[in-house]
C-alpha cells in the first residue's frame, strides 16, 4: 500500500501500553549502574593533582613502554600466523577442521594463569619444546621480554583468528575464483585480491587482539614473571602499586583506560552501531 | 518469433581440426549429473541455452577449470586441459555479476590479468588502458566499479577477461545483471565485440533472444543434457523440446506421421502439408490458431479440436489464451476477439489450425 497515513507512523512512535516492563528496565538500569560505576569512582578519585608527576615518572614509563611494545609485537605476530590460520580455517577443508577450530578458540576461554602454566611446561627452560631451545640455541623464554611477547601472543591470537575467518566466510570466495582465471595463482589471488578486501574485518581483528595484549595479565605473570623494565607491564604495574603506592595505580588505570577509550572509538563503526 | 537468420548455415566439424575446443564434460554431484559434449572452432559463438538448473554454470565452471570434470576430455588448441589449474589455462571468464574487484580501479581490475601472467606493472596498465579505450571507457579507467553503471561493468568485465588474450572466452549470463533498456545497447555492442573475437567464445544463458543474437550456434542444455544444437534459425524453426517451442513461442507436438497426417501421441491427428512417414514433430505458431465459440460450420480448415479456456494473459498487445481438451495449445488473438468470444477461463471453445499453418518434420 502506497497511500499516505500518518496514523500507523505516530503510533510506531509510542504505541499505548507498550512502556517498557519494570521487571526488565529495573535489572537493566542496575546492570549499567554496575558497569559504569567503577569507572566513574576511578575518574572521581584520581589524584588528578599529582597525576602529572605520576605519570612522568621513569617506572611508569618503563611499564608503559613495555606494555605497547609487547602488545604490538604480539599483534603482529598474531597477524603473520593468525591470517593464515584463518584462511586455513575459512577456505580449505581437511579432516579435524572443527576441531582445530575448537582448539583455536581454546585459549579465549581458558583462564590465562592456566595458559601461563602450560607455555611454561612447552616453553621453560625444561619444556617439551623450551629444553632444546635451550640446549641448541642457548634461547630461554621464561622470565624474558619475549615471553611476555610470547604469552600475550597467546592470548590474543584467538581473538583475531576468530575475527578474520568471520570476515573470510562473510566474503565472496568467487573472487578468488575470478583472480585464478586471470592467472592468479592461489597465493597471489590471497595477497591481492582476499587480503584487501578483507581488510577492515582483519583491521578489527588486530585492535581486538592488540587490546587483549594490553590487559593480558595471568598468562604474563605466571609465565614471564614481573621484573620492571622487562617483563612488567601496565597491568602489572598496576597490581603490584596498589598495595604500596595506590595513587600511582589509579594513575596507571587511568591511562590503561584512556588507551581502551581510543580503542574503542576506533572501533566504533564496527561495534557500536551493530544493532 | 523467427529469430535471427544467419546466412551461414554450417555447424563446424572441428572433430578432427586441432584448433578450437573439443570438450566433453561430465560432472557428477550427488542427485546431478552433467555430460554436455562442445566442439567449436576459433572464431565461433556457441550459446548454451537452459532453464535455470539445467547445468549451464556446471559446464561453464568445467571449461574454466573452477568445477573438476568426473569425467570426459577437454582440450582447447589440441591442448589437454583436464589438469590444468584454472590459473594456467588460456580462459577468460566474464562472470554474471562480473566480480570486478571492488578494491581496484577499473584499470587496475583489466591490468590484474596481464600482471598475474607476467607483465610488468607500466606494461599491464598501458595494455589495460587500451583495452578499457577500446570498450570506449577511457574516461572511466580511474573509477572503482562500484562508481560504474551496470553497463560499463559489463564492459569492464569483459575487456578484463580479454585482456589475457584467452583462446576460451566464457560468458555467464552476460546481460542477465541489466535492465532492459541497457540491455538493448550492451547486447549490440558484446556482439560486435564476439563477432571481432578470433578465438572460441561460449555464452551462458537462459534466455533465447540474447542466445539468438550473440551466437552463431546454439547447444540447448535441459536436466545436465544437450537436447537440441544447431543455429539459431534452425532451432527457431524445428524446436525439438517443449522448452524450447516455449521459448521461441510454437505450439510444439510429437506423434507419428503417415503421408499428411500426424497422429498425435497426445491423442487426436493433425493435418500437415509435409509429407512424411514415421515420428514426427509438428509445430504452429499461436497466432495460426483461430477461436470459435460455437463449432464452426463452413471452416476450411482440416484440424479442430473442442477445447476449454484454462487461462488468458495479455502478451505484447495481444491476449494469449491457454487451452486444454482435446489438445492443449497457446492462441494469440486480439483484445477485441478475446471480447467478442467472451473467453473466460472455463469457458469452452473450438481451435482451429489452417494445415498450411503447422510446420511437421522427422523427429
């Protein structure tokens, strides 16, 4: 029907006696109550006085430092390896796929103490893996920059490679079709035609990881330790502060929560809008 | 619809010729199953003409490498192409909706084949742009497809697929992604681009009037079979399937033939001019069919059947009227006969065919 009435309009607007119900605005206004809470008594009791000293002080830079330096080291290498996991994933088909898949997504639900205690078991100086690091190449992980690398990596690659092959499934692999008959092979048709076009999705993939990274605290202590300036990152800063010096943790959270507000805005196009 | 008529008559026999394509593709899925055998010499238009489901995109896919064959042979220049990876084959494909890649310039989607086999990136570009030159899309070479209309995709698609100098040029559905008044002016200009098109090119489509006029042959596919080849003209005149009498618009009939009559296997008899013994097919265009509502006295003509009105559409300016009875056909008349006749669905009527009108031939 074509004909102009406004009733039905007006009435979509607010229809009679369709309020919303108290038993579910009342669990709903508590639930963001809880939410938005904590973050507001962060913001109220900040030494927002002292806060430029806090914050330029060398051991909160050093954590800072270390903490983007290992969250980008880790978000890359989730890259490198996780795209490609992802296609493995999205675009092939072998026996056990599911449950490759299952074992990929393992470490988003494990605690990542237990995550920390199993790369130490691959990893340690006597590890499955970490005892011939050791006695080959004089490599020991454990306790190291590159282990705090090596167990945000952990954590977070899930995060991407679950992102990416949504991205692939959604795309249209006849794409690739159309590359391999112009002469592309299959790698080529990847890297010139999948790749960009799934480029906003492995975007939104890599800020998810990059933020795990950033928080990533379990798996980090248990597995690299928290020495400062090498292995302590912000979340550890921050818990180690808060029992001798709790100004400077409410600074540190203040920065751990400018740098997710950034992220989140950053994503706000993908996330938010999502109805 | 008579189609168009083609001076050439011949079907070219490049059975024992190297050039060209001799393929014979068989593709077995489950509950479907595909054996379509195509030959065709370089500079050949050959269409495939199905309903939807009939296999069309199964076949396109298996010369282009994309679907495997389960069985059969495929080879293209005296080339065996049955393992060949489509990447290496020389084929180009214009796809249904073209999937030109939305993150490349139109130039950039036309210079990706020559890249891919092995010209530099100035070398590809300056080949693109002549052939984006020669589609007459020049000013357009630095816009994304989805700046372009549905007809300079097509374009686009096309001097992309050509761009690799294929010796197979695969066309699915090309105009099925346009709307009418673009399709008019895109079907002329693909078929003078395939008529300048030195290799072999094979279209996909579900519909006559673009088979007819952008191929030199048609191979109509029904359920994963060929049943009918030959040109356009040819078909149009001698349909062999219901389908295909559908779709150049005939009431079509098998039966047996003795001298003028064909005895229906539907049941009744019709008079013919032809003079043929065994199966045959007799055909009538829908406007040879004169309706009357009471059984006609002094009719001439020889062939009349007692019939009832199972639906009326109107068809271009015409009514075409659905009968059942004693025989099932399409009439065409007139908005005022339809009137006049008072046809309604139900209604009964009597059919009559001119034995000058109907067309038999061995089937």
């Amino acid at each position: 029907m074509t004909t102009g009435r406004e009733a039905p309009r007006k009435a979509r607007l607010r229809a009679p006696g369709r309020g919303v119900p108290l038993a579910l605005l009342v669990p709903a206004l508590l639930g963001l109550a809880f939410l938005l809470v904590p973050l507001i008594a962060l913001l109220l009791r900040a030494p927002w006085r002292s806060l430029p000293e806090q914050l330029t002080s060398p051991e909160v830079w050093d954590a800072l430092r270390l903490s983007l330096l290992c969250a980008t080291t880790a978000t890359a290498l989730s890259l490198v390896a996780g795209v490609p996991l992802a296609w493995l994933l999205a675009r092939t088909d072998f026996p056990g796929r599911g449950l490759v898949r299952a074992l990929v997504t393992l470490p988003l639900v494990l605690p990542p103490v237990v995550g920390g205690v199993a790369l130490l078991l691959a990893l340690g100086r006597n590890g499955v893996v970490g005892q011939w690091l050791d006695a080959w190449f004089g490599v020991t992980l454990p306790f190291t920059t590159t282990g705090v690398v090596l167990a945000e990596t952990f954590v977070a690659m899930p995060f991407l490679v679950i992102s990416v092959e949504g991205t692939l499934r959604a795309a249209d692999p006849r794409y690739e079709e159309a590359a391999a008959t112009l002469g592309a092979s299959r790698s080529t048709a990847f890297r010139r035609v999948t790749l960009p076009l799934i480029a906003p999705g492995i975007a939104a993939g890599a800020v998810l990881a990059w933020a795990r990274a950033l928080g990533e605290f379990g798996a980090t202590i248990t597995f690299a330790g928290s020495f400062p300036g090498r292995t302590q990152t912000m979340p550890l800063a921050v818990y180690l502060a808060l029992q001798n010096d709790p100004a400077a943790a409410i600074a540190l959270s203040l920065v751990l929560l400018a740098v997710s507000i950034a992220v989140l805005a950053g994503l706000r196009d993908r996330w938010m809008t999502a109805s | 619809m008579t189609g168009i008529e083609k001076d050439s008559e011949h079907v070219p026999d490049p059975a024992g010729a190297a050039e060209g394509l001799d393929a014979r593709l068989v593709v077995d899925r489950g509950s479907f199953h595909l054996d379509v055998a195509l030959a065709a010499a370089p500079g050949d238009v050959v269409a495939l003409l199905g309903p939807n489901g009939a296999g069309k995109t199964t076949a396109l896919r298996a010369l282009a490498g994309l679907t495997p064959l389960s069985t059969g042979h495929l080879r293209l220049d005296g080339v065996d192409l049955r393992r060949t990876p489509p990447e290496s084959r020389p084929v180009g494909v214009v796809f249904q909706d073209y999937l030109l890649f939305p993150h490349l310039t139109a130039l950039d989607n036309v210079a990706f084949g020559p890249r891919c086999r092995g010209a530099g990136r100035t070398e590809a570009r300056a080949r693109a742009a002549e052939w984006l030159d020669r589609m007459g899309l020049a000013e357009h070479a630095d816009a994304k497809p989805r700046r372009l209309s549905g007809g300079q995709s097509q374009r686009v698609a096309l001097a992309r697929a050509l761009a690799t100098h294929p010796r197979l040029l695969l066309l699915d559905e090309p105009l099925a992604a346009l709307d009418a008044r673009t399709r008019l002016e895109v079907r002329a200009r693909l078929r003078r681009h395939l008529a300048a098109f030195e290799a072999v090119a094979v279209l996909v489509t579900h519909d006559p009037l673009d088979a007819m006029v952008l191929a030199d042959r048609l191979v109509v596919v029904e359920r994963g079979r060929i049943v009918q080849e030959g040109t356009p003209s040819d078909i149009a005149r001698h349909p062999r399937t219901e389908y295909i009498a559908q779709l150049v618009g005939l009431n079509l009939y098998r039966g047996q033939a003795e001298g003028h009559t064909v005895r229906l296997d539907a049941g009744p008899a019709v008079s013919t001019t032809e003079d043929l013994s065994g199966p045959a097919f007799v055909a009538f265009p829908p406007d040879a069919v004169t309706l009357y509502r009471e059984r006609p006295a002094g009719s001439s003509a020889r062939n009349l059947w007692r019939c009832e009105v199972a639906g009326l559409e109107t068809h271009g300016n015409r009514i075409r009227a659905e009968l059942t009875g004693e025989l099932a056909l399409a009439a065409d008349l007139t908005a005022v006969a339809a009137a006049e006749l008072d046809l309604r669905p139900g209604a009964p009527a009597w059919a009559a065919v001119k034995a000058t009108q109907t067309h038999a031939y061995p089937a």
